[in-house]
C-alpha cells in the first residue's frame, strides 16, 4: 500500500508536468490576447465556418488558432482541459479534409476518446503514460470529416458523478460561477463550451454525463440511442457492463451547431466504423405537418424539482400552450423503479472502476458514499434498510440500500428479466398516450457546489430512467436560477432521503445566475425528432423574447 501511494503521487506530479509542458511549449500566437479576426471566427457557426473553409476562404490553421487561444484561457479560469493537443493539431489543421463535412472545424473530446500517442486517464493516476496507440473509431471519422481534435476535457475519477474533478487535473469550474460544478462526467465538456473555448464537442453518458453538464452549463445535447451513434473502443471505467448501456454523444455551444454536427456524422456513415451502429441515415421531420402532442412529467416521484428548475419547466410549457400546442401532464410507469433496476445493473461495474483508485487517491464524494454503502455487510444493510421502512418510513432510501450489493448470476440476469419488463411497459405507455415527447426536468437542482454529490449522488432519476429506457434525450438551456424568482419556501419539508440530501444546497441566492434547462425525451431512434422538438421550443421561446442567452467571456 505505501508503494501504491508513493506511485499515485509521482504519477499525479508527472501528469501535471506534462500538461504545464503541453501549454509552455506552444507557440507564442497562442499566448497571444484575442484579436479582431480571432473574435470574429469564434462567434461563427459552425455551417459558415466550414463553408469558408472548403470555398478556400478560411485557413483550418487561423480557425485552430482562434479556439486555441480561448480553449488556454478557459483551461486557465475554470481547470476544464485534461490534454491540450495544439502541437500536434497544426499538422492536422494543415492536412484536413477541406471538403469534407467539418472541414477545418475544431472539435474538443471528452477524456474518454482515445488519440493516438495521448493519455487517456480518465482521472486514474494508474493510467498515466499509458498512451493510446491508435485513435478511437469516432476519432477516426471526425478527422475523415475534416475535423481537427485539439483538446481533451475534464471528467470525475470513476465517470460517475455529475461534478468533474480529480487529483491529477484538478475540479472543473461552471463557467458561470465559481465554486460549482460544471455538470459530470462531461462537465469538462460542458464548462468549455459554455465558456466559448468549443463550439461542438463530444461526450459520453450512462446516467446524465452529457445532459446534466448541458443543464448545469448552458449548452445543448442530445444523448442517442445506443445503436445510433459510434461508442467502441474508448477508455471506459465500466467495460463490459452492458445492463445500462453507455453512449457517446455530441454536445454544442448553440442548437443551430448541434444539429449541424449531428447531420455532418451522420454523412459519414457510423455505421462502418463501429459494429454496435445501427445502417440508419438521417432522416428528415417536419413536425409542422402533425399536431405534436407533449407530454409532461412533472416529477420522478422522488424529489420535487426546486422553484429554479420548475419555474424552467413551467416557462416552456406555457409558450407551448400559448401556441396552441396540446400539453398533458402524464402519469408514466414508475420512474423511481426504473433508477432501482438500473442502480442495481450498473453496481458490480461500479465496484470495478473503484478498483483502479490507488491507495491515497481522492475518489468522487458521491462515488466515497456509494462504496462505503457497498462495502458493508449485507446483514448491515437489511438492518439499515429495516430501520429506513419502519422507523424514517422511506420504503424507497430502503430499496435502494438493500439492493446495493454483489450479484449473483442468477441475480442479475432476474434483473435483467425485470428491466425488459419495465421496458415494456412504457412501451404500452406511449402506445396508449399518443405522445410525441416527454418534458421533464434534467435533474431537481441546478448546478451542486463543489463536494455537493456527496449529499445528491443519488439525485440522478431524470436523467437516468431514459437511458434504462434506452430513449433519446435532449436538454436546451432556458433560463437562470434567479434570486427573486426561485427561493426555496420555508414550508418545504423533503419526504424522504434522496430528496433531503438534493435539497441540502439549494440555495437561490447563492445560485442566482447558474444556467437552468429543460429535457425533451424522445423513443428509441428519434434522434432526429428530438432535434426537432428543440428546435420548435426554442424557436417559440425566441418569438416571445424568452431567448436564452449565451455566457459571453
């Protein structure tokens, strides 16, 4: 254990050397203040930009310049870059495809992808130096398209967490606030984007990890289907689990560059760089043609959205209906059952990413409080889980620790059983609803300060029923927490365990200003829907003076 400890500690030091060295060694331009033309690049959408580029009009090299220098900046106020790539993306720059899709355009990635000859950590000390030998398939095509990959972005040791930090990178700031967190595990992702230093990125998520950084940072997404969208070979905390699967999925600055990014992978056809895509080109919808019918969860049955992210929700319900569009509120299948089967797939693999932290080594606070939990014995936990029902009355708190613990086969393919039949019936639920969409919150709270999923880390149902579901999901900012607006009552009472630790730091005057989105829910494969209904919802909010307004650095 002392060797561990000495090796955990060397190996922090050295990957902080060397992203000091990867920074230090650039070229002057790069540490030079932001001119005129530099300015001018970065408020272009991502179209123009590309555009420009394959007409001959745009140098790639001016274009990495420009993120470059805001992406150094963003790493310096908010911690949010784990490797800075720029030597390296010149050349690529140079020899892009300048007709291709995304010609000449900068895409930042979250840690997790793998480029050639760079670290992917993930925030373990363990594997530093341990450099990729060939690019991930997803990397692969984005340099096909004519991208240039110039930045990796911040994650939470393990991935499962809505905060990024670890002891070799440091915490990932919200680049509204300081003190908060910019969303997990795609908070690096999503701190950077909103900050300006990205325009479109790429993030993965299991429970949340690209829509709640969206909603804690004020940027767009939408998580795909499994099938949908390129996932094989990245560094990943939880190989092999596939009781929830994980996916990659694209995130953007505006929804405009969103939906760009999207159609530009998708002409490249995913599905012959990675076996787990399904061969389904994009596919225009024109929802004008329909009466689109949304439907409303208004909570998950566990904890209450706070005034802040309710009174988000509340605004685009009501521009909804004020044009005319139908809006019920729905009763779906339990969503607290759907997270209980969930938790209990994803818990063997959880007890796998703990065992890459090394002796010393600071683990995620929500993720400490999981394993501690996990580790007790399980005569302990019934005794604990007893006390819960029948002496707090929080049947829920109770489930949750009473089936967090080792599976045997046998266990977990009942569990398996059990989530195909939850699967199905929220199937006969849209069938028998005729919804298009589902609106909800992306989480109860916004943003968590630092060290804040030590009390919320179970706080995660309104993100990660749709990826037990394996629906697609997008979250659009909408508005900011304001101090006036969204105070906490003081008749609030929480109901039960997961409620009274979400609610801990909810606090609207410290909060003002923090992003608030809303999440727009579509069924499997309806990624281009979704996309859809974003556009619609944010198109009616701009119409009646509700534009959500992009952080400006």
């Amino acid at each position: 254990m002392l060797l561990s400890y000495f090796l955990y500690r060397r190996a922090c030091a050295a990957k902080k050397r060397e992203q000091n060295e990867q920074i230090s060694s650039l070229p002057a331009k790069y540490h030079a203040p932001l001119t005129s033309i530099d300015a001018g690049i970065l408020g272009r959408p991502v179209a123009e930009i590309v555009a420009d580029v394959q007409a001959g009009q745009l140098s790639p090299s001016d274009v990495l310049v420009a993120y470059g220098k805001k992406a150094l900046k963003a790493q310096a106020e908010n911690h949010c870059l784990t490797e800075v790539m720029l030597n390296k993306a010149e050349l690529w720059a140079e020899g892009c495809n300048r007709q291709g899709p995304l010609a000449g355009m900068p895409v930042s990635l979250k840690d997790t992808l793998h480029v050639a000859g760079f670290d992917s950590t993930i925030g373990y000390a363990a594997w530093v130096g341990k450099r990729a030998t060939a690019d991930s398939p997803l990397v692969t095509l984005l340099r096909r398209a004519g991208a240039v990959p110039y930045v990796k972005t911040n994650i939470p040791i393990t991935l499962m967490s809505f905060e990024a930090g670890s002891d070799i990178f440091g915490q990932t700031e919200n680049a509204h606030k300081k003190g908060y967190s910019a969303g997990g595990s795609s908070g690096g992702e999503g701190s950077l984007l909103a900050y300006g230093g990205s325009r479109i990125g790429i993030g993965s998520d299991i429970a949340g990890s690209v829509r709640v950084p969206s909603h804690y940072s004020g940027t767009y997404t939408v998580k795909s289907s499994p099938t949908r969208f390129i996932r094989h070979n990245t560094a990943d905390s939880l190989p092999g689990q596939e009781g929830v699967t994980a996916v990659t999925s694209p995130m953007a600055r505006t929804l405009e560059d969103l939906e760009y990014f999207w159609k530009a992978i998708m002409s490249m056809k995913p599905w012959e760089y990675d076996h787990h895509v399904v061969e389904l080109p994009w596919r225009p919808v024109d929802l004008s043609e329909k009466k689109v019918k949304f439907g409303v969860m208004l909570t998950d049955g566990v904890v209450t959205p706070s005034p802040a992210c309710k009174r988000a929700l509340d605004t685009v319900v009501r521009t909804l209906q004020d044009n005319g569009y139908q809006v019920v509120t729905i009763n779906p299948p339990k969503p607290f059952e759907g997270c209980e089967i969930g938790a209990q797939l994803v818990g063997d693999s959880c007890a796998m990413a703990w065992s890459h932290v090394m002796t010393g080594e600071s683990n995620d606070p929500g993720m400490a409080q999981a394993k501690a939990m996990w580790n007790l014995p399980r005569w302990v936990k019934r005794l604990y889980g007893f006390y819960l029902r029948y002496i707090r009355g929080d049947d829920m708190y109770a489930q949750l620790v009473e089936n967090w613990h080792p599976k045997t086969a046998q266990e977990y393919f009942a569990t398996v059983a059990r989530r195909e039949a939850y699967r199905a019936k929220w199937f006969e639920f849209w069938q028998e609803s005729g919804l298009d969409f589902i609106l909800t919150v992306p989480n109860a709270m916004p943003a968590v300060p630092h060290g804040g999923m030590k009390d919320a880390f179970t706080n995660c149902i309104y993100t990660f029923l749709w990826n037990v579901l394996e629906y697609t999901a997008g979250v659009l900012p909408v508005t900011h927490v304001d101090r006036s607006l969204d105070a906490l009552s003081p008749s609030f009472k929480a109901k039960n365990a997961i409620e009274r630790g979400a609610y801990k730091h909810y606090d609207a005057d410290k909060m003002h200003g923090l992003p608030i989105g809303v999440e727009i829910v579509g069924r499997r494969l309806e990624e281009e829907k979704v996309l859809e209904g974003m556009k619609l919802i944010e198109g009616l909010l701009r119409k009646e003076g509700k534009a959500y307004e992009l952080l400006s650095t």
